[in-house]
C-alpha cells in the first residue's frame, strides 16, 4: 500500500460516516496531512451543511502551506449551497491535492481539478478510484448515465414462483418479519419506488418505510389501460404516486431524472421486473429466496403460479442466509 492509498482509505471511511444523511448530494471524505501526519480530517456530514474539505480546514489551526489534502471526490467548483471547495483550497496555500475520481455531474466534471492545478497545486487524479466510486453508485449512475440508479427486488421460493395469480384465491407470504424489515430499511434510502398495474391492484401496498424509520419513497406505477380506481391504495390514500400510462421505460426513468430522482426501487411484480432486465436498464438486485416448501391448499396449481424473472448478466456480489431464507445482492455486470 503506497502512502497515497493508505491516507485515501482514511478519507473513504469518513465519507461513510455521512450515509443518510447528505443525500442527494454525495458522501465526501477529507483528510489534510502534513510532514506525513493527519493533522485534519473532515466529511459531509447534512444536506445544505459544509463539504468535507471545509470541515477538514475547520478542524485545525496549523497552516497548510506543506500540506497534502486526500478527498474522495473532486472538490466543487460551482456556487451551490455552500461556496466553492476548490476556491477555498487555493485560497489556503495547500500544496498538494490527491483526489479519489472525478466528479461525474456535468457543474464540475473536471473544472475543480483544471483550476487547482492553474493555481499552481500539484493534482493527483484516481487514488483507490474504485473504491471512491463505491461510495456513491446512485450519484454516480445519476449524473453519468443521466437516469437513477435502478434496483430490483424480490422474494421467491425455491422452484422460482413469486407469488400466485388472483384466481388461486390464496396469497403467498415468502419474506421473514426481519427480511421484510430489511426491505423497509432499503426503501428509506431510495427517492423512488415502482410497481406494475398488477401488483398495485392484488398486492394493494401502500409502499410506505412503517417498519423502519426514514422517508418514505415517492411511489411510481403504470396503468396503462385505465385499471387503477379509487379501490387501490396508490391512488386514494392521499399520498404522492405518480402514474404513467403510454411512456416506455427509458421515458420513465428519464422524467424521474429530471424529477431528481437518483434511486429507483423496482418491486414488481414479475412482468415489470423482466422488462427492465430485458432492457438492460436495471443495475443491482436484491433476491430473497425461501429455501422451505409452504404448506399450500390443493386449490394452487401450477397454473396459478407466477414465476420469477430471469436475471442476464447478473454478477453475485454478495450472499447472506437471514432466518433460514437465501439473500442475493446481485450486480449488472455490464455496469460494472
């Protein structure tokens, strides 16, 4: 590990610190080091607040004309609701800047590291950049691919049924009181939440963060055959549900982006979710299988079934078992 990185990793681990708390801007680290010392370390803690750079500086009273500041992300070069950061570095004196990636939204992509350097500052540009990326997929994804970051998820059983058709007259219940909590947890953090005409009309969710504390997501759905009544929940209880009706799902996502939306979590049901992998226009995916057989009625057949979609190009990233149920986080390999 060369010097460089092992100061970076330190600004890695207190950008993290901001998780939930600064969105959507992204979470930033920021660590000042002279004569091969921390002297300063620093991260966006709130939305609107100070950027990691500023509460580095702020964190002590050396100078910092010796200095080499390591950041995680390209300092801002744009007035916003805070000044600057790279006015502020220039400013200061510091000598050196090492930065982890550069910032990928189009206000300063570049602009912040091309007038460091003008000043005189010697630049560093892709120190542990992957590991920088990681931090902020969904900033990533919304201001390079111009569209949120799209998540999948859903339950099913080990045979790859989802859930049963309307006329099975029986629901289907795979995910544990934990699992389910989890899910909660993951609809706090996304600005966004989509269901199928289906799901919203047999399901009737509400799509709220009730088991978790947070936010709970603007609601997204398609009707696009007028189906959706004042008998669905989306539609009558009062809160905010956007519904599109003819747009395709490149049209959809683009109008969320516009909206401001850089994380969209898709739920269903299994149509919907097979759309956006056939697309190609899905990035990770959260799959919870229950590996027990239920105990089902005689009625259900396998007529009744619906089935899970197929996933292409999908990369396991990571594995959990959580109450006798199979947890898949699954990365788009072709995003990777």
């Amino acid at each position: 590990m060369t010097t460089d990185e092992k100061y970076m990793r330190r600004a890695i681990q207190l950008a993290k610190c901001g998780e939930a708390a600064v969105a959507p801007n992204p979470m930033v680290g920021a660590v000042i080091v002279k004569d091969d010392r921390i002297i300063g370390e620093g991260y966006h803690r709130r939305y609107g607040g100070p950027h990691a750079e500023v509460n580095a500086v702020n964190s002590t009273e050396e100078d910092f004309d010796r200095c080499t500041m390591y950041v995680t992300l390209e300092p801002c070069s744009h007035w916003g609701k805070t000044p600057p950061c790279c006015d502020m570095i220039i400013e200061k004196g510091f000598k050196r800047v090492v930065i982890g990636m550069q910032d990928p939204n189009s206000k300063v992509n570049g602009e912040g590291i091309r007038r460091m350097k003008e000043a005189g500052i010697e630049v560093e540009v892709g120190v542990l950049e992957e590991e920088c990326r990681a931090i902020n997929p969904c900033f990533n994804t919304y201001h390079s691919m111009l569209r949120p970051r799209v998540t999948l998820k859903w339950a099913q059983m080990s045979d790859g049924t989802i859930g049963y058709k309307m006329d099975a007259g029986q629901r289907l219940r795979i995910s544990t009181p934990f699992t389910e909590m989890l899910v909660h947890r993951l609809r706090s953090r996304c600005q966004a939440i989509m269901v199928g005409t289906e799901t919203a009309i047999q399901d009737n969710p509400s799509l709220s963060t009730r088991l978790w504390k947070g936010n709970s997501p603007l609601r997204v759905t398609i009707d696009r055959r007028g189906r959706l009544d004042s008998s669905v929940k989306l539609i009558s209880d009062g809160q905010e549900t956007i519904v599109y009706h003819n747009e395709i799902l490149s049209e959809i996502l683009f109008d969320l982006h516009k909206r401001g939306v850089q994380h969209l979590l898709v739920e269903g049901g299994s149509k919907l979710l097979q759309s956006f992998i056939d697309s190609n226009l899905w990035d990770d995916a959260r799959v919870e299988i229950c590996r027990t057989e239920q105990q089902n009625s005689q009625a259900v057949t396998n007529r009744h079934k619906v089935m899970a979609p197929t996933l292409s190009n999908a990369k396991v990233c990571k594995e959990h078992l959580i109450d006798g149920n199979k947890l898949l986080i699954l990365l788009n390999s072709r995003h990777i």
